[in-house]
C-alpha cells in the first residue's frame, strides 16, 4: 500500500484520491470475488433487486456468500441472520483500533464510515491514521477507499447477476481464491516482530481446528486466541 507523502498539501480530494490509489490493488482481487456471488446469488432464490440490494446494504463479503447459501438450503431467517452476524464480529475489532481516531468527528461521519467498514478499508485506512502528519483530513482517505470497494463491489454483483449467468460454472472456475491471496497480502506488512508472527500462527491455526463449529464461531475463537497469543508472546519478550 502506497504511503502518502507528508509534504503533500493536504486535502479532502486529495485525501480521497490517495485513499482510492491506496486500495487499487485491494479493489482487483475483490473483483472475481465479487462477481461469484453475484453469479451464484441469482440461483440462490433470491431476486435480482435482492442480491443488488443485500450488497447495498449489507456490503460484507464472506457474509452474503454465507447468507445465500442457508437461503438457497431454506434456513430459517433468524438463523440467517445470527450467523452473519458472528461472522461479521470481527469488525469490533476494526471498530476498537479506530476509536481513538474517529472520536472527534460527527455523529455522520462514524455512521458513514462504519456503514463502509470493511477488512480491505481498514487496513488501508489505519496505516493513514497512524502516519505522524498532522492533516486534519485523514477520514477522507478513508472515506475514498471505501468509497472505491463499494462501488466496485456494487458493480461487480451487476455483473455477476448479468454477465455470470451466461458463463457455464463461473463458480467453479475457483476465482474466489483471489480473495485469499489479498487477505495474505493484508496481513503480510504488519509481520515486523515476534510478537505478530505467534498471533497470525495461532489464530491461523485455531481457524482451522475450530472451523467445524457451528455459525463460523470459529472464526471469534481464532480471533480471540490470537490476541491472547500475541498478548502474552508481547509480554514475555
């Protein structure tokens, strides 16, 4: 991710502007993602204005493609619903890390940003918020990043609604893998002590021992487990 320049002049477009430059590469490896669940969302039973509008308002990845598939199996709405939101708890944690930088803004702007909030924005937007410049707009770089992954999801679930109904087993094809390969290359800057390497290992591995869990508990219990790891393995260096 490209770092802004501190002698820049600093601006609410030019703000939006590196924001959206920063997360370019994000925004590609969502597009396959992006366009899958479309494709896979129009043979769920869900309408073509309900896929758009579950991408409009719910705007969380690994979630729509949880919540089609226990529509497409006929899962109760409740049910539906607590497991989006298990899987979308992790965005507490986002939430907790940008507290200290959201808190003197507006009520809007919390909304705002909260309502984009996504992993692909998060990690765009905190490497801004800790630069040591001292521009008051660094929420409009983060307001241009996720600005641009909203747009490009909302058009890739078009697409994929339109287009990806004419391309025999789209879904099969394996695109979705792109979005694992960003999230590796999310998390590979932040590898800069020992402290980070046990809790990316213990959190990844508790992923794949806990993924039988019901609702993807899994996934809280990985997170949970890697911030005590990491915590600790910090403590006794």
């Amino acid at each position: 991710m490209d770092a802004v320049n501190p002698i820049f002049k600093s601006s609410p477009r030019s703000e939006v502007l590196a924001g959206a430059k920063a997360i370019f590469p994000l925004v590609v490896g969502a597009i396959p993602f992006g366009i899958i669940f479309g494709t896979l969302a129009a043979g769920s039973g869900l309408s073509f204005a309900g896929a758009l509008a579950m991408s409009a308002f719910v705007f969380a990845g690994s979630s729509q493609f949880i919540a089609i598939g226990l529509i497409a199996s006929g899962t109760a709405v409740p049910m539906i619903i607590l497991t989006t939101v298990v899987v979308n708890l992790r965005h507490l944690l986002y939430a907790m890390s940008l507290v200290p930088h959201l808190q003197k803004l507006s009520h809007f702007w919390k909304l705002l940003l909260g309502f984009w909030l996504t992993d692909e924005a998060f990690a765009v937007a905190i490497v801004r918020y800790d630069q040591q410049d001292t521009s008051p707009y660094k929420h409009w770089y983060h307001l241009g990043s996720s600005l641009f992954m909203y747009a490009n999801w909302m058009l890739c679930t078009f697409i994929g609604l339109t287009v990806g109904q004419r391309i025999p087993n789209a879904a099969s094809w394996g695109l979705d893998f792109a979005m694992s390969v960003t999230f590796i290359g999310m998390v590979i800057p932040y590898i800069k002590n020992y402290a980070t390497v046990i809790t990316i290992g213990v959190s990844g591995l508790t992923a794949l021992l806990a993924h039988g869990l019901p609702h993807q508990l899994g996934l809280m219990v990985a997170a949970v487990a890697g911030i005590a790891a990491g915590i600790i393995a910090q403590q006794t260096q």
